[in-house]
C-alpha cells in the first residue's frame, strides 16, 4: 500500500524533494513492503505473517500512522507518535488475530524551540523493527536507528561483527515488531534538518544486500532523489533480491 503526495512544495517548513519506489524482488511473490509519503511524515513498513497477512499488517500500520498526523495536523511529538502506534499494533492484532507483525520506521519533521526562543525544524525518528533510517549530511552518512533483531544484539555484544549480519541464520528474526509480540514500543531520537541534506528510509531488503558503505556511496554520486531510489532498488536486486525492498527518499532544499 502507498500513501502519498506529489507536491514537493507542500510542507510548512523546509522545502523539501524526495524519490520512493518499492520492488518485490527476485525471490517473493508477493511485496509485504509499505510505505507513506506525505507532508512532513515519511515512512517504510515491513510485513511479516506471509498469506497476505504481511502485507495486511503493512498496510494498517502506514494507515494508522498517516491517519494519526493528519488528524492532528502534524503537530506530534514522541508521545503522539506512539499512540499513532498503538493505534497501529490494535489494528494489526485484530485483523490477523495477532498472527502478522510489521516494522515500522521513518521521521517526521517537528519545530522545536530553542534557548533564544527561536525555533527549529527537526527530524523526529522513529523505529520499530529492523527497518531502517539513515541521514547523509555533508557526506557524512549516519544511521539514526537501531535493528531490533537478534543478529543487531549479536553485534552489540561482540559475539559477531557488521558484516556478518548479511548472511547469519537468524538474519531475519527479529524481536520488535508492531501486530506481534510483547514489545511495540518505538526509538526515538532527532536530527536538526539543514539544507543539504538527504533522509533514507528503507527496509532490509536493501540493507541486506548493500553495505551502508555501498549505499552511502550511491547517495554521494549527486543524483536526483528519484534516480537514486531507483538506482538503489535496482542495486539490491543486482546483489540478489532476496527480500522486498522499499526505498524513500528525502532531499533538503534551499527555500523558493
């Protein structure tokens, strides 16, 4: 399912571009993957329950989520956001009688104060699974987010490195998720929005086929946002596409 809105000129604040895209792969025959794009709210859900109960549980999730922002009108913070979750988790849980779950990942872009009483534009992250959210900033590419998976857990405790996550067995359990589970609740953190920058939000079927090096590098080359979506999916499908992959991109531009 997609949500989204073609205007680049639409959110009250930075001006921003952005490019999405999402492919089935080479191994699936059906796409569990979604996404939302919209005014300020950008956002990539991964499905999980197969039998088209992944793709339910997706499908709830952006909604809940793009209901949510509309209906407050983008004035959010953490707390908003996580009732647009629970939301999200109760939707899930009733349709697939709690038997799909989905990740959930993406930013929306607050005004904040500052000591001066001025404000700010941010990004306010979020993230609930192995979905993940990254931001290039002057060349610097960042992730902004952490896998709640095994393997990230295995990582963290030096029991195996980065690299060997693309190929571990247990890869692909994770242990967050909305819809399934005991644990819903999001991360949260905040990046200050500058022009310049480039907000990616994706599933794993990209981050398990390309290295953040790799991506970084793609995102680097100067491409418009479009482009480089599409040159990221068709990457991920050149280094295998075993996985949905689900791109969003977002450019920060210089005001009209």
């Amino acid at each position: 399912m997609t949500l989204s809105d073609d205007s680049t000129d639409a959110l009250q604040g930075p001006y921003v571009d952005y490019g999405y895209g999402s492919h089935v792969g080479l191994r699936r025959e059906l796409n569990e993957d979604s996404y939302v794009v919209t005014d300020g709210l950008f956002a990539v859900a991964d499905g999980m329950g197969g039998h088209e109960a992944g793709e339910v549980a997706s499908s709830l999730a952006v909604q809940a989520l793009a209901e949510g922002w509309e209906r407050t009108g983008g004035d959010v913070g953490e707390a908003e956001i996580q009732e647009f979750l629970d939301d999200a988790d109760r939707r899930i849980r009733e349709a697939t009688d709690s038997k799909a779950g989905t990740t959930l990942s993406g930013a929306v872009v607050v005004e904040t104060p500052t000591e001066d009483s001025s404000s700010q534009w941010q990004w306010l992250v979020f993230n609930i699974g192995d979905s993940r959210t990254y931001l290039l900033n002057d060349g610097a590419f960042i992730r902004l987010t952490r896998d709640h998976s095994q393997v990230q857990d295995l990582v963290d405790s030096g029991m195996i490195t980065a690299e060997e996550m693309h190929t571990h067995p247990q890869r692909n359990v994770i242990t967050r998720a909305l819809g399934a589970g005991d644990v819903w609740g999001a991360d949260f953190s905040t990046a200050t929005v500058t022009t310049g920058q480039r907000l990616l939000i994706c599933s794993d079927g990209l981050t398990g086929e390309l290295t953040d090096q790799q991506i970084a590098t793609i995102l680097n080359a100067g491409h418009s946002a479009q482009e480089t979506v599409d040159w990221l999916i068709h990457q991920s499908l050149r280094f295998g596409g075993r996985d949905n992959v689900t791109v969003v991109l977002v450019d920060v531009k210089e005001g009209n």
